[in-house]
C-alpha cells in the first residue's frame, strides 16, 4: 500500500492519504521521509487531521531531514567517488554544481546563506553538495542545508494549513500550498540573483 501511494503521488501530488495509511506521527514521519517535498502538503493535513501541532509536525519533519541526510550522506559518498572514473558522470556533476553555485552569496560569510537557499526548495542533497563545495565539514554542512530546508518546509506548513482554512477542501488545499513551495523559492532565488 505504501508503494502504491508513492506511485500515485509522483503523478498526482495532492492525492488523498490512503485509508490504509499509519496514522499519527509515524504516518507523517513517513509522509516528510518522502524527497523533494512532496510529502509535506499530504504529511501536514494527516498531522493537523490527527491533532499535532505545527511544533510537533515541525520536530518530525527534523527527523526527517535527519533520516534522509543518513540516507543522502552514502550515496553522495559514492557518487563523488564514481565521478573521479567516469568522465560523463564527472561531467554531469560538474555542471550541476556550477548550476547550484550561482545562487552561492559572493563573499564567504554569505555561504551560509547559499547553502540554506539551496536547500530551500532545491532539497537536501544540493544543499549538501554546495555545502561541501564551499568547504564546509560534514556536520556544518548538514546543519546548514536542514535549516534551509526546514524553512522550506515552514512554508509549505503555514501556506497548506491556510489554504485548507481558506477552502475547506484538502486536495485544492495540497496543491495550492505545493504550488506556493513551487513559485516562492523562485521568486527568493530570483531576487537574491538581481545584480546590486
């Protein structure tokens, strides 16, 4: 049932959770664990249907970051380690990177401040990879990334939340606070990107 449901919301990413679906702070814990963000609409309304509150929901989507970082941290790991012997891959990488770095602050107390954009909408990974980019040890670059993307995920609690108030119909409510995760990173990086 958990397969079935992840299939379905990789095509249809406000779709109801399904009866069968854990309830309570398991259930959304495995809603946040999704990548990307995508759990955060559906993880929020089961959480706020189910009587958590936005710190409870917030605490959980930190597991989450930190479930998916001991996920992340390997395959980053062997990925940087394929890349020095496959040319393409090395390539490919190199311009991901160079496609992340533009939103890298200029000058190096900003770095922060890139990493946590990046990872702001982008997700974990880039954040990391950025992070590691930039110099920064494994512990601060993981901190650094969650804090971007636990404000990603503010935004996408508060704007869901309201529009299931503003609605009161919980699929208009899952896509209109994905759309708001969508466009408003953009917008951020845009501004943040405008020269002087």
């Amino acid at each position: 049932m958990i397969a079935e449901y992840l299939q379905r919301l990789a095509w249809d990413p406000a779709a109801p959770v399904p009866d069968g679906w854990p309830r309570g702070w398991w259930g959304v814990l495995l809603l946040f664990c999704i990548p990307g963000g995508m759990g955060i609409p559906p993880g929020v309304l089961l959480g706020h249907n189910g009587g958590l509150g936005p710190i409870v929901m917030s605490v959980l989507y930190f597991a989450s970051d930190v479930v998916l970082a001991l996920v992340f941290e390997p395959m980053l790991i062997v990925l940087s380690a394929l890349a020095r012997r496959v040319p393409r891959l090395r390539l490919a990488g190199e311009m991901m990177m160079s496609g992340v770095t533009r939103l890298m602050p200029v000058g190096s107390t900003s770095a922060p401040v890139g990493v946590a954009l990046t990872a702001f909408g982008a997700g974990l990974p880039f954040g990391r990879a950025l992070a590691a980019a930039a110099g920064f040890g494994l512990v601060t670059s993981w901190l650094f990334t969650i804090a971007g993307d636990m404000a990603y995920f503010g935004l996408g609690m508060v704007s869901t939340l309201w529009f299931d108030g503003l609605l009161g119909d919980q699929r208009m409510a899952a896509f209109a606070g994905l759309a708001v995760m969508l466009v408003v990173p953009v917008l951020i990086r845009r501004w943040h990107a405008r020269p002087g």
